[in-house]
C-alpha cells in the first residue's frame, strides 16, 4: 500500500477530477463541437422515464421455407445454364433447408456438385453454406444445412433483425433503444421514452416485404371471392384480430392449393369503401415465378399524387434496374402488382418500360393515411425484416409513473444517507467526519462509473445506489473499530491509523469479493431489473472499497498532521 501521503491526494484529486468530468454532461450539455473527455449521459431505464418493453419471437423456420422457395427457382435456373438436364426440384424438409434434385443422367452429379459448391458457399442468408448432404441412386442429390450451418443460419436471422429495428428505430427518432439478441429466436426491445407505443409497435413488427408481381386475370375477380367465402364457410375461420392477416392469407393459400394454379398465390387488396382489411377485401391471383423484390429498391419518400393524395414513391437501385426495366418492358398493358407484406398496395396498368422509380398510391387523403405512408416509407428506406415477428411479451409504463418512482427513490436515497451521516458524526466524531467525505466522494464516483459504463439505471439499480450507501461505511465501521482496538494497546495515534487499516483489510476485502461474486452471478444470468441491479451494487462495491479504504485513511492522516491530533 502506498505510504506517501502526497502521491495519495495526487491519486485521489486525480480520480475526483475524472470523475467530476465524466459527471459534468448529466447537468451540462456541449455542443457538438465542443471537445470534453466524454459525452455520455447517465442512461435511464423504462421504469424510470416510461417507454416500451418488447420481447418478440422471431419465426426463423417461415423465414428458412421462403429462402428454399427461391433457392429453389435460382438453382433450377442455375443448373440449366450449365446445361445440366434436371427433371425437377423439391423441397424435402423445407423448415431444414433440404432440397431434393433430380437430375435425369448420373453423370451430372458430380457437374453439379461443383456447381453447388462454387455458387453457394457462404451467400446464403446469414452466412450459412449449403452443402450436398447425400446422393440418392435415382440420378439426385439431397442439398442443403448440417447442423451446425442451421443453427448460423437461424443466428444470422435474429441479428438480422435487431439491425433492421435498429435502423427503424433510428429514424422513428427513438433515443438510447436498448435491441438484443436471446437465444436463437426471440429479440428484446426496450423503447425509453417512447410515447406512441402502438405505432412504434407497428413499425417493429411490419414485415416490409415489398414485391413486384404479375397479375393473373384469367379467372375473374367473382370466382375468387367465391373460393374465398366458400373456404371459410366450410372451414369456420375469417380474418380478425384472433387470426391476423399473414397468418389468414397463409391459411386460404394452403386450403385452396388445389383450386389455385400452380406458381400463384392469392393475395388481398383493400376495397376501396373501406378502412381495413378486415371491412372489405378483394381477392387477387399473382405469379410467384416472375417479378421482383424489395432487395431492388434505393430509397423510398412520401409524395402526393395528381389528386394530392399521399403516395410512397421508391427509387430502383442500380442493380434492380434491369431486372425492373426487363418486368415493366416484357408486360406493357398488363397490371403490376404492387404487395407489402402480402397485402395488395396498388395494382396499376404498365404503361412504358419502368427502371428507375415508381410510386404505392394511399388512397384518399387524411392524417391516418399520411402517416401511414411515412411508416410505410420508413421500414421500406430501413429494409425487410428476414422474418415475420410475433408478440411474446410487452409491456407499457407511463412517464407519470415513472417520474413518480424516481422522486420517491431520490427521498428515499436522501433519507437514508442524512441518517447515515448522523450516525457517524454523533459516534465516531472526527472519524465520523471522515467517513462521510469519503460517502459524499463514493456517490459521485460511483454515478460517474455509472455513465462511463453506460449502464441504464433502473429503479432496481436506485435501490442498488440506496444499499450502497448503507453498505458504504461499513468499512469504516470495521477499520474504526479495529484502530480503536490498537489504541487500548497504547499505540500513537499515526500507528494505531496504519495498523488499523492494514490489520481490517483482508476482513473488508473478504466481504466485499464474495459479495461481487454474487454481483457477477446475476450479471450474467439475470435479465432486466435483476441484473440492473447486479451492475449498480458491484460498483457500488468498487467504488466503496476505494473510498473506504484509500481516500478515508488519506484524508484522516492529513487530519492528525494538519491539526495535531493526539486522540480520536
């Protein structure tokens, strides 16, 4: 331990400095482009600012079937360029990613093995390689993820996610969002001082799935309301808010597979005497083999039609032009469908070769509409979700509560440390001095640790910063205790300060270790409250071993030089 009280006070200025510099911008705020040693903020958690806390599930599986949907198309296409005679590909296990290949010669096997190789190997959504897993004897091959490829897969998926959010959050002008990975499927997201949480609810969860179909007008719009009502007078089920509309839409397809033409799929416009889905829908058959994806656009913006209505106008990026400039030119006359998330947006007549923008009409102008069009545009400019999200757990708290909270903690905090000071000053006197310094010194060290870390305070973690202060002196209390013991000896006052400092320090270090590995614990298995809570008490322990031990002994021995001290 160092002896020289001089490089003491050095030590300790030097750390109430730091720590006044990590503090200053909780009360002081700089301007851009002011220089200072940090800028961070004390980060407040929902609890205490109010917000929005979601736990959403992310369904990878959906995602991995639609991914071997069009690996499909891509690698018959694939194969045929090279001249491989292939009789067909099907999904084997599509939750898997296994494609079984037919091919119509056994000597294709090992072209096509080459193929698989060279052309997927680490392209596939979220790093994942596909492999051939096997050769069966009739000409085919069985392509697709071992175990370990799967479980990346599914792991590039969920962070795919909590970037998209990420960057959806970022415009919706949401500050400090807390988005995390658990486990392989589920995300967790924490909105600090959010007010509306419905709709951010709804931008998270929006798929923003944009794709650009052919419309198939060979059976009229009559039959297929008729199929429509038909299937659900027959299987007892319609779109409400019990069955929302992915799941809706997904469900008529799969009951309808044998009435719908191959390579179609029926998706529903809006009518236009409606406000919802749900009030009135019109059926529409699209091509699934021919068309584009949302991977093609640039940016996206609100605009106004001739009328003045909003509209989301998109702009093609430089690789989707030709493939928009081919799908417009081949189709002039013919109606595009325009789909967002299985919903029909707009379905207008091509009229000349489009490359490089087009434009979703709103409807009618109002509010509502407009804002959903900013939405709209949003999630389109932030990219798809790689998966549909549902709901696992949210939960809402008010501001007003929130406030609340902290104020009651701030009295509580206040409360307990003027009894805390009492104590020590009617007890231990001059010693009782000392130790709350070295209080009032552990507190702003310990809020500055706080904002270096970036750590969000909780109401947990007021309770955390509440104990510390109770725990605080109790070093103190041990090593008072133990100088006092080595001045019944008859020790001089300078020496019984040394010795009891020295002799309580194992005693002071022994509690405090095996309290921070309780601390390290719940860190890293609790979640929310608990480890926010975990994170202010193994601070707090830092920070009070310091002051305890370092700072009281510092200033105590400049007490007994500066004003003579004999006795305590």
């Amino acid at each position: 331990m160092i002896e020289n009280n001089k490089i003491r006070w050095v030590i300790v200025l030097f750390s109430l400095a730091l720590a006044g510099a990590w503090m200053l911008p909780n009360f002081y705020s700089f301007k851009e482009n002011q220089w200072w040693v940090s800028k961070e903020k004390l980060i407040y958690g929902l609890d205490i600012q109010g917000g929005l806390h979601l736990v959403m599930g992310v369904k990878t599986d959906e995602a991995i079937q639609d991914k071997v949907k069009s690996l499909i198309a891509d690698l018959k296409d694939q194969l045929e360029k090279s001249e491989i005679a292939v009789n067909d590909i099907t999904a084997l296990k599509e939750k898997t990613g296994q494609i079984k290949v037919s091919l119509s010669k056994e000597e294709d096997k090992e072209k096509a093995e080459k193929i698989i190789k060279e052309e997927y190997t680490g392209s596939i959504l979220g790093g994942a390689r596909l492999r051939v897993l096997s050769g069966l004897e009739d000409h085919s091959l069985v392509v697709g993820y071992n175990e370990v490829e799967l479980i990346r897969l599914r792991k590039g998926i969920a962070n795919q996610v909590v970037e998209v959010i990420r960057r959806r959050i970022d415009e919706f002008g949401v500050s400090e969002p807390v988005i995390t990975v658990q486990g392989e499927d589920r995300v967790l997201v924490q909105l600090p001082g959010v007010e509306d949480s419905a709709r951010a609810r709804d931008i998270i969860q929006r798929t923003a799935k944009l794709e650009f179909r052919l419309v198939n007008q060979e059976i009229p719009t009559e039959r297929l309301m008729e199929w429509v009502q038909s299937i659900e007078a027959e299987k007892g089920y319609s779109l409400n808010p019990q069955l929302p509309y992915p799941e809706y839409v997904k469900k008529i397809n799969e009951d309808l597979k044998d009435k719908i033409p191959a390579n179609h799929i029926l998706v529903f416009q809006r009518a236009e005497s409606s406000n919802s889905l749900q009030a009135g829908k019109i059926p529409v058959l699209v091509r699934t083999d021919s068309g584009a994806g949302g991977d093609i656009l640039q940016t996206a913006f609100v605009g106004v039609d001739e009328f003045n209505n909003p509209e989301v106008i998109f702009h093609i990026n430089v690789s989707g032009r030709k493939i928009f400039s081919e799908l417009t030119g081949n189709n002039i006359k013919k109606p595009l469908a325009i789909i967002l998330d299985k919903e029909l947006k707009s379905m207008p007549i091509i009229q000349s070769r489009i490359s490089d923008r087009g434009s979703i009409s709103m409807g009618r102008g109002s509010q509502d509409i407009r804002k959903e069009a900013e939405d709209i545009a949003m999630v389109l400019r932030a990219g798809a979700l790689p998966a549909r999200l549902v709901k696992m757990e949210e939960r809402t708290v008010g501001p007003t509560l929130g406030r609340d909270s902290i104020e009651k903690g701030k009295k509580a905090g206040l409360f307990a440390g003027i009894l805390v000071i009492i104590f020590m000053l009617l007890y231990y006197r001059t010693l009782g001095v000392v130790a709350n310094i070295a209080l009032c010194m552990n507190i702003l060290c310990l809020l500055a640790l706080l904002t270096s870390l970036g750590a969000t305070l909780t109401l947990p973690g007021v309770a955390g910063i509440i104990l510390t202060i109770g725990m605080a002196v109790d070093a103190n209390v041990i090593i008072y205790e133990r100088l006092k013991e080595e001045l019944k000896k008859g020790s001089a006052l300078i020496l019984a300060v040394r010795d009891g400092y020295r002799y309580a320090l194992s005693a002071i270090l022994d509690a405090n270790i095996t309290t921070a590995i309780v601390c390290i614990v719940l860190m890293s298995f609790g979640t929310g409250p608990i480890r926010g809570f975990a994170v202010t008490l193994f601070c707090g322990i830092v920070t009070s071993v310091f002051t305890s031990v370092f700072v009281s002994r510092t200033i105590l021995n400049t007490f007994i030089r500066w004003f003579h001290l004999k006795s305590l």
